[in-house]
C-alpha cells in the first residue's frame, strides 16, 4: 500500500477502538457444579474446593466455588458457533483486514484477572470491546497489527467479578510461512516442509481448527 492507502486503512480501522464487539451476553447456564465438576475432572484438577460440598464448607471458601479459569466459560456460544457463526464487530473489523491482504491470524497472549470467587448460582454477563489495535509492526510472521479485547463480567448484580485481555496479530503472510510455497513456482513443486506439528484434532474439537 502506498503511504495514503496506509493511512486511510488505519484511519478505518482505528474507528473500531472502542466499540462493542456484541451487546452484553448473558451466560445460557448460571454457574453450577455440575459444570464445574466437569471442568475440574476434564482438566485433572482434584482440588475438592471445587467438588466436595462438605469439605468446601469446612474451608476459607465456606462452600463449593468454580475454578477461576471458567471465568469466560459461563457466558461463551457453545457449538452454534461452529456452524454460521454472527457477524459482529469483531469479525468485521477482521474482514476488513482480510480485504487489504491480513489474511493471517495469530493469538499471541492473554491476561486474566479475578475480583471474586463464582459460586453455584451466580449468573454471569459477558461485555466485550475491541480495546486497541496497535501501530504496524514488522514482525516474523509478516507485517501486521495486534488487535487488543477486552472482556469484563459481571454477575447477577452489575459488580465485575473478572476481566481478561486476549490479543492476536493479524498479519500479511510472509512467502516462507505460506503452505506450498516455493521459488520456482512450478506445478509440481514439492510443498514446503511444515513449520510446526499438526494441530491435536479430534471428534469434538475438529471444527474449532478447521474454522
């Protein structure tokens, strides 16, 4: 892009700072041990805060609480989203950088915080907004621009009970990181080796890798 296209790219999409990425989402479950049983079984956590009703009520916790780490849990789509996922604002602002040639994606890190415990009942809301998107940045993946959302829940109160801050670069793909890249170009040239192992797919969460 010459100088003015940059300019006017980044002049749109900047205009997404600060907007809501959906309206605030209520969780489909309130929080319930039953889900967290699952999630501390899934993960091998043992800790019998999170199971055993009478030994929670014996601890510092007085009763049953969720793992921290659900925070998001309570209030995500669950596997519609696999299907026809909506259009947000998120998703458009990913389009637009896919139409200008940042077609790749890349979740580089994410922070947490807790303010309380959850404990069976609660009802949690998600509020998410696209909170910054960066300057451009050469980076080894290729020339790109971290977007930066932050997700802040609250509970059946409107008190915040957590936020987490999830970044990802969209970036323009650099030829040695292109699947099938070579330089001759020729037809029948030998795809380029892979630079990472395959994705751990299977029945329940091959749709997630594919999408």
């Amino acid at each position: 892009m010459t100088p003015e296209e940059t300019k006017a790219f980044e002049d749109k999409i900047q205009a997404f700072v600060g907007r809501e990425v959906s309206a605030p989402t209520r969780g489909l479950d309130d929080v319930n041990a039953a889900m967290i049983r699952h999630y501390a079984e899934v993960l091998g956590d043992a800790n019998p805060v999170y199971s055993d009703a009478e030994f929670a009520a014996g601890s510092s916790k007085g009763g049953i609480i969720a793992p921290p780490t659900m925070l998001q849990v309570w209030s995500m789509e669950g596997y519609p989203m696999c299907g026809e996922p909506r259009m947000d604002t998120q998703r458009e602002l990913h389009k637009v950088f896919d139409e200008h040639g940042f077609t790749g994606v890349l979740g580089t890190n994410t922070s947490s915080e807790y303010f309380r415990d959850l404990r069976p009942g609660d009802q949690i809301t998600s509020h998410c907004v696209i909170s910054g998107i960066s300057e451009q940045k050469a980076t080894a993946r290729g020339l790109g621009y971290f977007i930066e959302t932050l997700y802040t829940f609250t509970d059946q109160n409107d008190e915040p009970v957590g936020k987490i801050v999830f970044r990802v670069l969209k970036f323009i793909p650099n030829d040695s990181n292109s699947a099938g890249s070579s330089d001759s170009g020729a037809d029948d040239a030998t795809p380029a080796a892979p630079t990472r192992i395959r994705s751990p797919r299977g029945h329940d969460n091959g749709w997630c890798w594919e999408a």
